[in-house]
C-alpha cells in the first residue's frame, strides 16, 4: 500500500512520516537479539510484504554510522552511531510513534582511535540495552554509559574498561537482574565484567581462562593477537535449575554464573574471531566456534569443567555454517544463513541437515522468527522470508530497501524496526 509521506526536519535532520496511526507498542526489544536472547517474538503481526513505498510508516536517516541493533521500549527507540573516522561517539533516541529525532548525543571523544582495517565492522557495533527508565550504550573500550531513556541525561559512564579491539568493538552489552554484563575479546585481553547497572561500579570481573597455542617462534602472539579476538554477543540461559552465561570466545565456548562470574564449564575448539551469538533451544546451546575450523554446535548444559568430549550432543561443519548472522530456531528445527546467502534448516536434536538453498547475497544480519517466518536480511538491502516449521524451503516474499541491512532487526508490537546502512525505518502493515 502507498501512503502519502511526510518530510520533517529535526535538528537539522531530515525523516520521512507517513499519515495514519501505528500500532500498539507491546513488549519492546531491550536488547541485541530480542526480549528472549534468540531472535524471536511471539504475538507480533508483522508485515509479510514491504518496500520503500509500501507498508513503511516512517523512515529518518541517521547520522555518521553503526552497525548496532535498536532497542525499544514503550514510545523510545534508542541506537549508537560513531563518526567514520572513530572520533566522536553519539546516541540516538527515536520517538517510535513518529520518527522524529528526540535526542542525539555525542558521549565519547577520542583523538586517537585505531584504525578498523577492514571494510565490516566499524566503532558502533556493540548494541545498546534498555529497561524502564533506562538506556545502556556501549562502545567498546571507547566508553559505556547509562542514559536516562526519557530525557537522555547521563547518569553514569566508563571510560576505564581496557580493551585493544583492533579491528573495532562487536560484542553487545546485556541486562542480567541488576547487573550490565559486558564482554572485552581483544587482542591483548579477554575477559568479562559485570556492572551495577544503578552505579556502573564494577561487580565482578573474571579473565578468560584460555591456554593460548597462537604464539610465533618468538613467543609472540601471531599477527598481533589477531586470533584472539571476538565479537560474540553472551547469553543467559536457565538449565537445570541454575542460570548461566553462555559466552563464545576464541577457541573456547564458557559457561558462567552470570551473579559472580565463575566459570561452570567449557567447550574448546579450533576456531577464532567468534561473532554469532548462540541461543538456546530444545535443551541445547547452539554455537557457532568462529573462523578457521568452523564448527556449529549442539552442547548440552548440564556438566562441570571442560566438558567437551563429554556433552557436546553433535557437531557439524562446512562453508555454510554462519560466521557473522546469528541464528533461530523453531519447531523443533534450526535456521542459520552463511555470509555468502546459504540457509540452511537442520534438526536441533541432532544437527542433521534438512534442507538447504541459495537465497542471494551477502548476509551480516541476525535471523528474526515471527509468526511461522523467518526474516533474513541481506547486506543488499534484500529481505527474505521463509515458513518456518517446514522440512522442505518455502519462500513467502523477497523484500528490498535501499542501502542494506549490517544491524540486526527489532519488534515493536507489530512492526518491524529496521536499520539499514543509512536510516531507520518503521515497517508495519498499513490497512
């Protein structure tokens, strides 16, 4: 459907509003991944078809540039951007009924920042976290701080969190009780820390406990470290009556108590530069291991210390398995897309492949699952969306919108909220 489209100007920057109502808010998107940590919602009408002249209720362009997935909550959409060249670092808090840019704040200087060295990833990657009241965002060791989601005041912030990202920041932050976990896999450290999220003071902090095998015949680590490095978002899970925090890391799949960060166990590997973040589904952690020897990988969670020859229920391999896109799964069944646009249905229970199928393009995105769909979002700008629960491939739409999708997306009640390279728009069904 075409509806008539507003152009407003806010502080100097320009959006675009269609006429008509929107949708009730529902239960938000408080952080990377969703409300469950594993792409889905339930309950969410979402659009099947769109364009940039069908079913988009608004769309405002976006300063500087990021990569970071909004968070929603209530009436507030709030995102992080960064200048190109890693100097000033901003957020942005979107009136989600309108479009209009309620506030855009830079938070964090540097004079110096390192060079990315490569064509990716940039300096506002990590996503932002948000709970009633308030707004988490987070840069990497280039600083976090704590916003009052309403007026955008700031209430806290870190610039003391050490980390040499090297090729830019990645991990997301996450909301744990009254604790703001965080995750530094750099070069030359590697640890998690949680924050009281009232404060920002420091509650615990714990060091990857990794036997290293990357040093050179001068006992240095290779190319600086680089294989030490990751940009995996953690979870939290609850197995067995405890709750843990499911965190990838080069070489090493950790389990914590997300309350004291002690480790409850692990399963190493071969691989490096993890980026997907796991979920947790029908019983079993899915993980991704990273590059090198990349490895998709069913764990139970039940063990105690290094538990991989012992609770990993099955593995699998190959070009297809995702290096960058998180995954779903529904109905008993897992969806993954590789960088280079294969999807892929396997058996969680058993990691069996049941269907594959070329869908175009270059994928960064993380999978969505809503109503009986998977949403898959190309760096094109292409959205594919399939049936999910299907044993066989079952194309609905191909969508497309200008500039293409590096963030991941978010619900609001029945619309989409969708970041693409340049601008953030509202997609929902306008009948």
């Amino acid at each position: 459907m075409l509806l008539p489209m507003k152009i407003l100007q806010s502080g100097g920057l320009t959006f675009f509003l269609l006429a008509g109502g929107i949708a009730s808010a529902g239960d938000g998107w408080p952080q990377f991944r969703g409300p469950h940590f594993d792409g889905t919602v339930k309950d969410a009408r979402l659009p099947l078809h769109w364009s940039e002249t069908n079913n988009v209720r608004w769309k405002v362009a976006i300063p500087d540039s990021g990569w970071s997935t909004p968070v929603v909550l209530g009436n507030r959409i709030w995102l992080t951007s960064a200048t190109a060249d890693g100097h000033v670092f901003s957020a942005y808090c979107v009136e989600a009924a309108s479009g209009r840019i309620l506030h855009a704040l830079p938070l964090f200087r540097c004079e110096k920042p390192e060079p990315l060295g490569n064509s990716v990833n940039g300096y506002a990657s990590p996503s932002p976290a948000i709970e009633p009241g308030r707004v988490y965002v987070n840069y990497g060791s280039y600083g976090t701080a704590c916003l009052d989601a309403e007026s955008g005041a700031v209430i806290w912030k870190r610039e003391d969190l050490a980390c040499r990202h090297y090729r830019g920041p990645g991990s997301s932050v996450i909301l744990h009780r009254d604790l703001l976990i965080l995750t530094f896999d750099g070069v030359d450290r590697q640890y998690v820390t949680a924050l009281d999220a009232r404060s920002g003071k420091t509650v615990w902090h714990t060091d990857r406990a990794i036997a290293w095998k990357d040093l050179d015949e001068t006992g240095k680590p290779k190319r600086e470290g680089d294989f030490r490095k990751g940009f995996a978002t953690p979870i939290v899970i609850e197995a067995n009556g405890r709750q843990q925090l499911i965190s990838a890391a080069s070489s090493t799949l950790f389990a914590y108590d997300p309350d004291s960060g002690k480790e409850l166990w692990r399963v190493t590997n071969s691989a490096h530069t993890p980026a997907v973040s796991p979920i947790f589904a029908d019983g079993l952690v899915l993980a991704v291991t990273g590059h090198g020897v990349a490895e998709l990988l069913g764990v139970r969670p039940d063990g105690s210390g290094d538990v991989t020859d012992s609770h990993v229920a099955w593995r699998t391999g190959g070009k297809d398995v995702p290096l960058t896109a998180s995954p779903v799964a529904y109905g008993g069944l897992l969806y993954t897309v590789s960088d280079h646009g294969a999807l892929t249905c396997y058996e969680t229970a058993t990691g069996r492949p049941v269907w594959r199928q070329m869908v175009g393009g270059n994928y960064q995105a993380s999978l969505l699952c809503a109503e009986g769909r998977v949403y898959c979002f190309g760096v094109s700008g292409k959205t594919t969306v399939l049936r999910a629960g299907s044993r066989s491939f079952e194309k609905l739409a191909d969508n497309r919108l200008e500039t293409g999708f590096m963030a991941s997306p978010a619900v609001l009640g029945s619309a989409l909220i969708l970041r693409t390279k340049t601008h953030l728009y509202s997609i929902s069904n306008q009948e």
